[in-house]
C-alpha cells in the first residue's frame, strides 16, 4: 500500500512578521497615556479645590452699573484675577451643556480627540497605522489627522456650536466681572498665576514629549 505524502507542518507567522497595527486599548495602556490622565485629574482637583465660593460669586448685593467703560474694564480685570477659576470652570459648563444638547456634535468631537490621542499622540512606536492592509507612515498619519480635523471642525457643526458655546460663556463671564464690585474681594491671597486649571498643559507636554513614540514623530 502506497503511503500517503506528508503534508509539511502549518507554519504560523510571528508578531515580527506580521507587525502590529495600532490600537486603542495599546495607547491607552503606555505610561505616557497613564501619566498624562494622572497628571489632568490631578491638576483638575488642583484647580476646582482653589474656587472661590459661588455665594460670593453671586451676592447680588454687591453688583452695581459702571460709572464709565474704564470703570467696567478695571472692575473685569480684578473680578478676572479673583474669580478665574469659576469663570473657567463656568465657560467649560457652557460647553458642556451646549455638547450634551447636541449628541451627534459630541460624538464626532470625541472621534476627532481619540483619533488624535490614540493615532498619533500615545501611540506605541512599535504599534504602525494599518488600515485596509496598507501600512501608514507618521508623517501619513499626521497629514490625515489634520485634514479629518479640518473637515470636522469646518464642514460640520463642530466649530460653529464651539464657537457659540464659547462666546456665550466669555459674554456672560465679560458681564459678572464688569458689573460684580470687586472692593470686597482680598487680591493679595492668590495662588501663582501658573497653578490652576490650564497648569496641567505644561506638565501633559513634558510627559508626551519625554515619551519615546511621541519625541520620534515631533
């Protein structure tokens, strides 16, 4: 009886071979992903733990007309010094309500940010881009991000509702401080002006620039 002729054994490529697409999960688990979300919540509790209180905010006893339009800017200048932690925490309220009304405008902006996050910023440089089979440079990848960001922000309602929302909180931020009387109120115990809400921009920069996949692509 004839033997049959043996079948050579199934090879299974390697990781090496195939190469590894980029994926959310493995940018959200680099440390440069970890260190940044620590040090953004961190800075946030920072910030919303150096408010000043709302009832001080809104004392209606203490609003007032301006006598003249330099009155109104001196008054905003120190309101703006005094209460810029509500102002800020109020103008991100603003936006927020305005995002919530608008889901379809809130989904596209959280692609457009996770996209950015987890595509180009944390992403691992041993993970590539692969999309459909074909591989994509970082410097593809970035000319694809910028032109999605432009088309996101322009040629939907992204910006538009941004830009409103926006000027909706800085008017009603402009009229407390040019009408709230601010002779009440102790500038001389102020936190540094770097500490605060925006304090975490400079520490996230450090920690992405010190990440290996992120100071490649830059």
């Amino acid at each position: 009886m004839a033997s049959l002729p043996q079948q050579p054994p199934l090879s299974i490529p390697s990781s090496q071979t195939v190469g590894a697409s980029a994926s959310p999960i493995s940018a959200a688990n680099t440390p440069a992903f970890r260190a940044f979300i620590s040090r953004l919540s961190e800075s946030l509790r920072l910030a919303v733990s150096h408010r000043r209180p709302w009832l001080e905010l809104l004392d209606r006893t203490a609003f007032s007309r301006p006598d003249s339009l330099s009155d109104a800017a001196a008054r905003f200048r120190k309101n703006l010094s005094y209460f810029r932690i509500n102002y800020l925490i109020l103008v991100s309220s603003v936006l927020a309500l305005s995002l919530l009304s608008h889901p379809f405008t809130l989904l596209l902006l959280v692609v457009l940010l996770s996209a950015w996050l987890f595509l180009y910023l944390f992403r691992p440089s041993e993970s590539p881009v692969v999309i459909l089979g074909r591989q994509f440079s970082d410097r593809e990848t970035l000319v694809g991000l910028v032109v999605l960001t432009v088309v996101v922000v322009f040629l939907t309602s992204v910006g538009s509702l941004l830009i409103s929302a926006s000027l909706i909180g800085f008017a009603i931020v402009a009229a407390h401080g040019a009408f709230r009387i601010p002779e009440d109120l102790f500038l001389d115990d102020q936190e540094p002006a770097g500490a605060g809400l925006l304090s975490f921009l400079g520490g996230a920069a450090s920690v992405a620039a010190s990440a290996p996949a992120v100071a490649t692509r830059v």
